[in-house]
C-alpha cells in the first residue's frame, strides 16, 4: 500500500507519481489522505492501479480515467471522472454538476445523489446513481448508459442521441425529444448487469427507459422560424 498525504506532500506530486505508474507496477494500491476538498486528484492515471481518497474532494477528480479504479470516501465536487476512457470511479457520498461528462467508457458509480448536467454529453460511459439526479442530465448524451436508481429532474435527455436512460422513480420532465421507449431481454440483461456490478438489488422491472424519438436528426421546416 502507497500511503500519500496530500497537505504533507503537494497534489502535483501526487498526480506525477500516479501518472508515471506503468500497465504493469508493482505499486498497485494507492491510499490518499487529507484531500481537504483538492481539485483534479487523481487525474490521468492510466494504470490498473486501486486509488482510494480518504475524504471529500473539489473539481474534476478522476478526470480522464483509464483502467484505474479510484475510490472517492466522500463527496466530489463538479466535474467528476470527467472525459473518462475506462475503468471504475465510485463516490461513495454525493456527486456535484456534470458528473461523467463527456465520458467516453468505464463505469461511473454515484452511491448518493448527483446534480444537474449528470452524463452531459456522454459518449460510452455507462453511469449509475443509486439515488436522484438533477435537471438537464443526459444532455446531448451520444452513447452509453445513465441508471437512476432514485428520481430524475426536469429536462432529462434533451437534445439526446442514442444513449440508453434508466429511471427506476420518477422523471420531472423530459427534454426535447426525449420519450419513453419499450424495454426489451437485452436492455434488461445489460441493465441487471450494470446493477449486478454496482451491488444495488433493485428489481430491473422497476425502471422505466428513456431515449431519443430521433426527430432532431434532420431538418424540418417546422422548426425554422
């Protein structure tokens, strides 16, 4: 165990080392202490390491993960596992605005709730929230998954492409062109999947799905003013 002390040693040396770690270091677990709400810890790193912070965070934490797990002990402030490629990034508390932002793989896991923007502009992550998420999530959403284990705010899914929504209470209202759609085995598979991984026991028939009617795909004179 790598044992890092943020106050004591400076964030910069911490990210140089977590990012200097090779696919196959020996130096696989990593504890950080005293984050004190630090911003973009733990960015970058690129190496199946395990990363656990021992406490709250600030902006961007885990941003641009790849195959790394980080563990967050706390809440996180906006911006987390932004850009992500791979790997497993958990908040075991709440989550601020744009968690999962434009993130293009791996598994984002929120155990409290998330704020608005959640997964604006995701592109192949897949994003569970084991309690409510706020206005605007999913915005412009291109691919993967959002799993709501609580409720979801206003204008969820607006301007969405083709990535999947999973509410299991209730939606405030839908964004533009944002509709129900049918659920189907393997929607169902993939979502019990995602649960499975997450350790939620929820039933899968308890959640509804939402995604794109596909009506924004091309022009029509309708909307021409």
């Amino acid at each position: 165990m790598q044992k890092y002390d943020i106050v004591a040693n400076g964030l910069r040396g911490l990210n140089k080392a977590l990012q200097e770690q090779e696919i196959d270091t020996n130096q696989t677990r990593w504890e950080i202490i005293n984050p004190k709400g630090s911003h973009a810890i733990a960015v970058g790193v690129k190496a199946p390491i395990e990363v656990t912070i021992k406490g709250s965070t600030g902006y961007y934490c885990a941003g641009m993960n790849q195959l790394a797990t980080v563990r967050i002990e706390g809440s996180v402030g906006p911006g987390v596992a932004e850009n992500m490629m791979s790997g497993t990034v958990i908040v075991e508390g709440d989550a601020s605005q744009y968690a999962g932002a434009t993130g293009h793989g791996g598994l984002l896991l929120i155990r409290g709730n998330a704020s608005s923007r959640c997964g604006i502009s995701m592109k192949g992550i897949d994003i569970v929230v084991q309690g409510n998420i706020g206005h605007m999530s999913a915005f412009m959403g291109q691919s993967g998954n959002l799993v709501v284990c609580g409720n979801a705010g206003e204008a969820l899914g607006d301007s969405l492409y083709e990535a999947n929504i999973f509410v299991r209470g209730s939606v405030k209202s839908l964004g533009v062109d944002c509709v129900e759609k049918e659920m189907n085995s393997a929607l169902m598979s993939n979502l019990q999947s995602l649960l499975d991984q997450s350790n939620i026991k929820v039933a899968v028939e308890d959640f509804k799905r939402f995604g794109s009617a596909r009506k924004l795909y091309n022009f029509s004179i309708d909307n021409a003013y």
